[in-house]
C-alpha cells in the first residue's frame, strides 16, 4: 500500500531523517499554477463550513499582507494542521509541494519538526507546541482567472504564493529559519536544518581579504536580528547598504551569486525556479550589494544582499548561535503587487 504524503512526513521525521518528496510531486507535468489551483479545491472541499471559515480570508484585506515567521508556540492565523483530520493534512500537504522544490519541502517540513525539538530538548515554548502548528490561509476566492492567494505559515516558516487565475505571480515574502540549526542531542542529532545559508555567507566574508572585509563590514556589531519583518522590509530595502559585489573578486562573486540561488530559487519547483533565476539574471549582478555586520565571528552575525528588486537578510540572534532568521523579498513583486 502507498503511504500517504502525510505518513510519510511522521515515518521520517519519527527516525529522525529528513524528509523530502520526489521532485514531481511539486510540479508533475501539470503548470504550478494550476497544480496549486486544483489541490487548493481539494483542500476547501475536504473542509467543513468551520473550517473553511478559518482558512478563508478577503484577498484586498489587510490579512494578506500581515506575514510573520516569529510565531514561537502561538498559532498563525487560519486552519492548522493539528486542528485537521488526516485525510485533510494529506491535501494540505499536497498543497504545500506544489510550492516547493524536494529540497524546499524537505526545508519546510525539517523546520516544523524543530518545533517537537524545541519543546521536548529544549523545553521553549508552550508544553503544548508541535509540528503540526502550521496553518494554510487562503485569500480570495480560487479561480480559474481572478487573482488569489495562499500561505504556509508558522514558527520560522512562511511561504506566500500569489496567483492570478493559474499562473503564479509571486513567491515572496519567503522565510526560512531556524532552530537550533544544527541539532546537537537527542534522538534528531546531528540534523542541519539550513545547510548553507549561514556556512555559505560565512564563507563569502572570511575569503575576502582584510581591506575588503573592511567595505563590506557596514556594521562592527551584528543588529541581532534582521530587519526586514512583517512591513518593514521596505526601509531595510532602500538603506543601500554594503559594496557592489562588482568591487569584488570573481571568487567572492562567484559565491554571492550561489547564495543568492540558495533563497530565490533553490527552494521552488522546476517550472518557479527557472522563472525566479532569470529575474535574478536580469539584475546587474556586479551591482548586487553585499554588506556585514559582527566582527567576531564567534558571537552574533548579519549579512544582507540587495538589489534592484532583490533583498536578502540573514541574521543569528544576539547570544543565539543556533537560531538563524533568514527571508527573501523580491521587492518589486512581493505579494503580487505588480500584477493585483
């Protein structure tokens, strides 16, 4: 007998393995678009009438704009999984991979089970967390030509998808996070949740010489946290800060430009992927701006990629090692605001 996609999420992260479905289950030969168009109906109708009043909302109210990955234990708004049947967590989980790569999945699904983590190695947050407080919220009404939405969202995971009809118009906001990023005991040691995002901008910094270490470091001491949460991504956006990577030397570029791979499209299906690394190749890339804030590599780090469209921002919290904050914005296209 098949597993369930649901099933197969609690037999891997039970053994302590990360979990991540065949690449064509995000995409199959079907557009996204209408992959997630068609699994967001068999989402609603799985639903009784109050649960569909928990996950709808209005696509012009101030709702869909309102992300936030800094949860902790409370709930995000909408319909989350703990509060679903299993048949309605197996559509919910088909839903999620239609936006995501195998390795977004597999990111997505490691980050949930860090809250069984946190509560049961840890012991933060409410007694009562787990990996099931992720909630799905829809906005709009799903349709074959109107604009819509939907999210993924809960503690340090928050994935927004704008639609119109079937076509996918934006990815972003996008957030990522974790912790602890590296489990270090219990029955998950050794899982590494974001694998490059922080070794990668380490890397990018030390390899440069002094001089250019100096250019790049806009700040001496980390903010200890990003900026650019829930609506404030535009101020962070528009500081400018850092040096060109054009400034650089090839190697220093050479792992910009994959870090930034690693947040715009590494995370998304085949079909997204391709259509967010040509809007990245679009960008002047010697014009893409690095900048890094903490001199002592050994406390609390910051680093931020910022281009015509493009923000970046990576953060580990101020006396927390292990918890990273790290968000993606494609600026001019956030929320499908160029298109709805």
């Amino acid at each position: 007998m098949t597993l369930t996609r649901r099933a197969m999420v609690a037999a891997t992260t039970a053994a302590g393995l990360s979990t991540a479905l065949p690449k064509a289950a995000s995409a199959r030969t079907e557009s996204v678009g209408r992959a997630m168009l068609e699994r967001t109906g068999s989402f609603l109708a799985s639903l009784n009438a109050q649960q569909r009043d928990s996950v709808l909302f209005l696509f012009d109210g101030r709702a869909r704009r309102d992300w936030n990955f800094m949860l902790g234990s409370s709930p995000a708004p909408g319909l989350a999984l703990e509060a679903m049947s299993a048949p309605q967590k197996d559509a919910a989980l088909d839903l999620l991979a239609t936006g995501t790569s195998a390795l977004g999945l597999e990111k997505a699904q490691n980050i949930m089970l860090q809250q069984d983590i946190l509560r049961d190695e840890w012991g933060k947050g409410s007694p009562d967390r787990n990996r099931e407080r992720f909630s799905v919220q829809i906005f709009g009404t799903p349709s074959a030509n109107a604009p819509w939405s939907w999210r993924w969202e809960g503690h340090h995971l928050s994935l927004t998808f704008t639609l119109v009809g079937d076509e996918v118009v934006s990815t972003t906001p996008s957030a990522f996070s974790s912790e602890p990023n590296a489990v270090p005991s219990g029955p998950h040691r050794g899982l590494v949740v974001l694998k490059e995002e922080e070794t990668l901008g380490r890397a990018l910094y030390t390899g440069l010489s002094a001089r250019d270490q100096n250019a790049v470091r806009v700040w001496d001491r980390s903010p200890g946290n990003i900026g650019s949460t829930r609506g404030n991504h535009m101020g962070v956006f528009q500081e400018n800060a850092g040096i060109p990577l054009g400034d650089l030397p090839v190697g220093a570029r050479d792992k910009a430009m994959r870090l930034v791979e690693v947040y715009t499209s590494e995370v998304l299906p085949r079909d997204l992927a391709l259509t967010q690394d040509a809007r990245t190749r679009g960008e002047d890339s010697d014009g893409l701006r690095f900048a890094w804030g903490g001199a002592n590599l050994d406390g609390s780090i910051y680093y931020r990629i910022t281009g015509q469209n493009l923000l970046i921002e990576f953060a580990t919290l101020r006396n927390q090692p292990q918890h990273l904050h790290a968000v993606f914005h494609d600026v001019g296209r956030n929320f499908g605001r160029h298109r709805v």
